[in-house]
C-alpha cells in the first residue's frame, strides 16, 4: 500500500470533540482490514474494536506498523497501546499528522 500524501491546512490540533477526517477513516478501515485478513464482507465502523475481528496484541502492533508506513508517522508505544477502535487509530493519526504540519 503507498503512503498516503496528506495536505497540511492549518486547523490546528484535533481536540477531544473533534473526530477524524472521513477519509483518515476509510484509510484506516483498508489497512484494517488488509491486516486482518478481512473480506469486504466484513462490517467495520468506526466504533469497531479490533479485539471484535479477532485481532490479538500482535495483530495490533502489526495494525498500527501498518498505519505508521501508511502515513508517515511514528506512534510512540504509550499511544498505540490506547488503540482499540477503527476511530481511536483514526483521531491518533490526524493529531499526529496535524503535528507534523
């Protein structure tokens, strides 16, 4: 999967209120579901856990080493044990990339 080419708008940091982009979202069901070896029949929202596909711990660092080659970014270990939903990963990953900017 190629690395995502984000633009950098300027909205500042994602707060608690805020959520992630849609598209962020549908990045991070793909990488998701290429990781878990889902099919497209599979239902994920964003209040998906991954424990609910199956995924175990080793799973969920492959899903956030996913992310991290997918969009450029580095998520320190504190922050990707706090990662049990499709939405947690996404919000994570716009702050990250916000940050970046």
């Amino acid at each position: 999967m190629a690395a995502v080419s984000l633009t950098c708008i300027g909205f500042g940091t994602l707060s608690a209120d805020n959520q992630a982009k849609a598209e962020t979202l549908e990045k991070v069901s793909g990488i998701v579901r290429k990781q878990l070896a889902l099919s497209e029949e599979t239902q994920l929202t964003p209040q998906t856990k991954f424990s609910e596909l199956g995924a175990d711990s080793l799973d969920t660092v492959e899903i956030v080493m996913g992310l991290e080659e997918a969009f450029d970014i580095s998520v320190e270990e504190e922050n990707s044990e706090n990662i049990t939903t499709i939405q947690e990963a996404a919000d994570l990953i716009d702050k990250l990339v916000d940050k970046k900017c």
